[in-house]
C-alpha cells in the first residue's frame, strides 16, 4: 500500500493536536497523523520534536488540549489508557515495556489481563510469531537480551489483538542486526493486519520500510509522504537524514 485511498476510513487519526504535559506549555502544537487499513506509518525528526509526546497523547497518558484522536469512527481523545486497550490500541513505550520479576509467559498474560478466556489461543499466536519467547517462557523477563524484551514487550501489547500498534523506538539500543530484525519483524506483524505506528531513531531505515512517513519538528507535523518520498526529498534530506543517510547505508545489509 503506497497512497492513502482518501474514500477509506482510517483506523487511527489525530487532528491538529495541541497536548503538553504542564499547564501553558504546550510540547505538540497541531499535530496530526492518519493511519489507514494495513499501513506502517513512521514518525521520524529530531530529538525533543514531540515524537513521544504524540503516541504518548494518542494513548491517553498526555492531555490533548485541543483536537481530537479518533479510532475508527469513534472519538477517543484523552479516554483512559484501560479504555484504549480494551478498544483496540496497543502501545509499546520505549523503556520499562516489560515486567522484569515475572516470567515471559507472564508478562504476556499480563497483556491480556482484560480478556483472561483467550489467553489459550492468544499465546499460541504470539509464541508462533516470537518462538525465542516460547523457548524461554518460564525464564524471567529481566533476562532477556535488550533485543528479545522489545519482542516480548510488543508481543505483550499484541496479546489483546488490537487493530492499532503505537510503538515508541522499537530499535533503539540494538545492534545494526537487532535493528533489521526489529524492524523485519514489526512489518510482519503489520502484514498480519495490525496498523503500526512506530517513532524511530533509525530515519533512513524506517522510511525505507514503512508506508508512509511524517517528520515532526517543534511539535508539528513538518513533512508526510511516501517513505520514499520523504527519504528523496532533498528538504528533508538536508534538515533530518544528512550525514546519518551515509552511516546507515553503510550498516545496510541485504536483508531487506
Ligand atoms: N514527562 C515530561 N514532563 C515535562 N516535559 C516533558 C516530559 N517528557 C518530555 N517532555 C518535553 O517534551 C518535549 C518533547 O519530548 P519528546 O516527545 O520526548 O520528544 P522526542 O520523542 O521527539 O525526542 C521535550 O522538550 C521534552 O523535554
Ligand atoms: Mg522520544
């Protein structure tokens, strides 16, 4: 999927968001993303651009001020987090995704800790997408290789089979192969039918394996486009690629 079929009805929208964390200073200041059936968006641009701060918004855990975050047709701007879950939004925060003192399989129930019927069902699907994390089930989380808790942390957020998947630097810390298998095995996920939409570090990289892109810079959404767009666009080259486009060409293997 390449241009955003405007007839379509998108899965995740945030419209102009203004949200910040202190009363009068606002961090985004009319942002807005959609995301449409299938899609992997990503979301790149400098560091203290409010990329965490939108998916943090969108999940409820940063008051939106103004503008609203629609799921589907219904409006869920600053619902409560529970909510959200429940609804079909999972979320992946960069740090602290997982429970270190209870084991894989835990964590994983935890996940579904809303729906405990299916855990039967819901575990044999996530064990087959991550088998590392069947291998080491009964093995604590806080054992795990920075890689394979990212793995276990997104499986975690799957476990509720949510139609959105807002994931924050899901390569971050992980070595240029870790990386590729990050972001390999999150278009997988999203080829499953789970829109994603990811923050990533790796700009190059997530615009050459996403759909569709958006820069965000001081609190805006700057530029959008095709990944492929975006990462030829000479504007966005100069201000948020430049010399790292050198650097992670270089690391490129021929594993996408
Ligand atoms: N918990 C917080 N309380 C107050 N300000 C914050 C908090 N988290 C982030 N900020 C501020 O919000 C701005 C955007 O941060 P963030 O969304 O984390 O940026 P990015 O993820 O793009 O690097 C920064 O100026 C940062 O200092
Ligand atoms: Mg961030």
């Amino acid at each position: 999927m390449t241009a955003q079929p405007s007839t379509q009805q998108a899965v995740v929208e945030a419209k102009d968001i203004v949200a910040g964390y202190l009363p009068g200073v606002n961090i985004l200041n009319g942002c807005s993303l959609v995301a449409y059936p299938g899609e992997m968006i990503g979301i790149i641009g400098p560091n203290g651009a409010g990329k965490s701060t939108l998916l943090k918004a969108m999940f409820g855990l940063v008051k939106v001020h103004s503008g609203s975050v629609m799921l589907g047709d219904q409006d869920i701007t600053n619902l409560r987090t529970n909510r959200l879950v429940e609804m079909g939004v999972g979320f992946v925060p960069q740090n602290n995704n997982v429970f270190p003192s209870l084991s894989i399989e835990e964590n994983l129930r935890m996940g579904l800790f809303l729906r405990p019927k299916k855990a039967t069902e819901r575990l044999a699907a996530m064990w087959d997408l991550f088998p590392v994390l069947h291998d080491r089930r009964n093995q604590s989380a806080g054992a795990l290789s920075g890689g394979e808790r990212q793995s276990l942390a997104m499986a975690r957020a799957l476990m509720m089979e949510p139609s959105v998947l807002l994931l924050d630097e899901p390569s971050a810390g992980l070595s240029p192969v870790r990386q590729d298998e990050t972001f390999l095995r999150t278009r997988r996920i999203n080829k499953t039918g789970v829109c994603v939409v990811m923050v990533e570090q790796n700009a190059r990289r997530c615009l050459q394996i996403c759909d569709r892109g958006y820069v965000l810079d001081q609190g805006r959404d700057a530029y959008t486009g095709t990944g492929r767009e975006l990462a030829n666009d000479p504007k966005v080259i100069e201000l948020y690629l430049g010399t790292l486009a050198e650097d992670v060409d270089a690391e490129r293997t021929d594993t996408l």
